[in-house]
C-alpha cells in the first residue's frame, strides 16, 4: 500500500494501518533527531523525541494534505519543530554532526598515514558545518545526509526552493572558505564527506 492509502484508512478509522506507516519511517525519523541532538549531547532523549514524533503526527492526521506535501516530508517537519522547541528548553540551538555516524569507511589497503589525514579531514569538514547558521546547516544535512530534494527540504524549513538552493550555495562555500587555507583542492567536500554537489 502506498504512503496515500495508508493515511485513507487511519482517517476512515483502521488505525492499525498507522504502525505500518511508522514502521516506514521511524528509522530515518529517529537517526535525523538523534543527529540533531548529537551535538547538545541529548541523543539519549532521540527516541522519546521520535515517539513524540509520531505522535503529533497522528493527532494532526486529520489536517495532513497530501497534495501540500509528501508524508515524509510532513514527518521530517514535525520531527525537526520537536526538536528545535526540545533545544529551546534547554537553551541550545547548534545541531552537530559529529560522530554522527555518516563517516565514509576507508578501505583496508590504505596506508596508516592516509586514514589519519582522511579522518581529520572529515572532522575539519564537520566543525566547519556545524559553525553554520542553523537553516543552512540544516539544509545542508537534509540535503547530503538525508538525500532529500529541494521541494522537501523547502517545505521542511519554510523555505522556497530558490531559497533553499540559495542556503546550500552559500552553505558549501563557507565550509569551503573555512577549508581553503587547509586543502587547496578543488572536490573537498566530497573527498572527505561523500557528498555530490548539485
């Protein structure tokens, strides 16, 4: 069953048909809040935060139009407003990747010394990010990490598409700013996060 069908028979009032939607998506949910928290080290709140998650969305099924957004799209927006009010009580608005999990494996023939510079490299990139302003940054994780489009990380941020390719520009050319006087070298980015650029 699709994503539409599913949500048509929670509305008509088959609410079992929800766990299969949850079951959809509580793994991805959970790993982008979990990013999220990394950084304010409140990573352990991650599941209660995508329980709750799942939650709001249910109670707000009622007012979800498909023809507005994607479900998943409608699911990564409550997560990230859960998150966001969760740091807020807690006075904290950076969101980090470190150790988030996404470092690319080096393969066993490389030399020692390569891995080393390899894994400073990574962590340059990352506190480079994580020095972003909390739109870009976030759109920058939804966008690498996440594979998103720009029409769902626009509706996920409030944003235009415009707006969206706007924040990922000047995001990629700051950590690119930032990286420059280490690495003189024209695929960093990708390099040292695997991320394409589009």
């Amino acid at each position: 069953m699709t994503d539409t069908q599913l949500i048509r028979e929670v509305k008509d009032g088959n609410v079992g048909k929800y766990n299969e939607l949850m079951h959809r998506y509580e793994r991805k949910i959970f790993v982008f809040i979990y990013h999220m928290l990394k950084s304010a080290q409140l990573e352990l709140m991650a599941e209660d935060l995508c329980n709750e998650t799942f939650y709001k969305a249910y109670r707000s099924l009622s007012s979800f139009r498909e023809a507005e957004a994607s479900f998943s799209t409608w699911l990564y927006t409550i997560a990230r407003n859960t998150v966001l009010s969760e740091m807020r009580k807690h006075k904290i608005v950076k969101i980090s990747l470190d150790n988030c999990g996404h470092t690319p494996q080096t393969s066993f023939e490389s030399l020692p010394e390569q891995t080393v510079i390899r894994k400073e490299k990574v962590s340059m990139v990352r506190i480079a990010i994580n020095s972003l302003p909390e739109k870009q940054r976030s759109a920058l994780i939804l966008r690498e990490y996440d594979q998103l489009d720009y029409q769902e990380i626009a509706s996920i941020l409030g944003q235009t598409v415009s707006s969206v390719k706007s924040l990922l520009f000047r995001a990629r050319a700051s950590v690119k700013l930032q990286l420059e006087p280490y690495y003189n070298t024209d695929n960093w980015l990708e390099e040292c996060e695997g991320m394409t650029r589009r």
